[in-house]
C-alpha cells in the first residue's frame, strides 16, 4: 500500500521513488539488466550526495585556513585572534558569539 505523499522539496523525491524505481521490472523477483543499471545509478547519485553532506564542514575549515593564511600570513608561528566577538557579517561558518576565536 503506497502512503500518503507530502507537498514541498521532498515530494519529488518521494514521487521518484514511488513512480520510478518501486515500479522497474523484475521479472520473477530478480531486476532486469536495465532496472540493475537505473538501481546503482540511484545508489551512486546517493552516496555522491553523502559525501558532499560529509565533506562540506572540512570544506568550511580549508576555507577559512585558505583565507586566515591570505589575511595573516602562513607559518606555524603565525596565530590569528579576533578581537571581539563573532557577529552575523564575520565570515566564519557556523560561528559562536559567545567566545573569542583564535585561529592557528
């Protein structure tokens, strides 16, 4: 029995899976060659999107090391300390405005 479908973004991503990959062939339980092809596209479009999800706080991080060395300078002696605390404007991801960051 196929459940209520929501409204909004994952909508489509339900009506694709009802629609599209619950309905491929399988004859006698076993997928077809092309129904084999559209599953591991499927499962390799999902793990690409785990590893964006995965990778973009150490994005964040490179980022911010990227622009503290363009700023500062680069070198282990080299250490960046605001001055204040973070705000809305500060380019720093997922900032927290309840200490002073120090930047090594």
């Amino acid at each position: 029995m196929r459940p209520a479908l929501h409204h909004g973004p994952s909508a489509l991503a339900q009506n694709r899976w009802w629609d599209e990959l619950e309905n491929l062939p399988s004859p006698e339980n076993y997928p077809t060659r092309q129904s084999s092809q559209v599953l591991l596209d499927e499962l390799t479009f999902q793990r690409a999107v785990q590893v964006y999800l995965w990778a973009m706080s150490a994005m964040y991080m490179y980022g911010m090391k990227e622009g503290s060395e363009k700023i500062f300078g680069k070198g282990r002696n080299v250490l960046a300390v605001f001055k204040q605390r973070l705000n809305a404007k500060t380019m720093v991801t997922r900032p927290n405005s309840d200490v002073i960051y120090v930047m090594g």
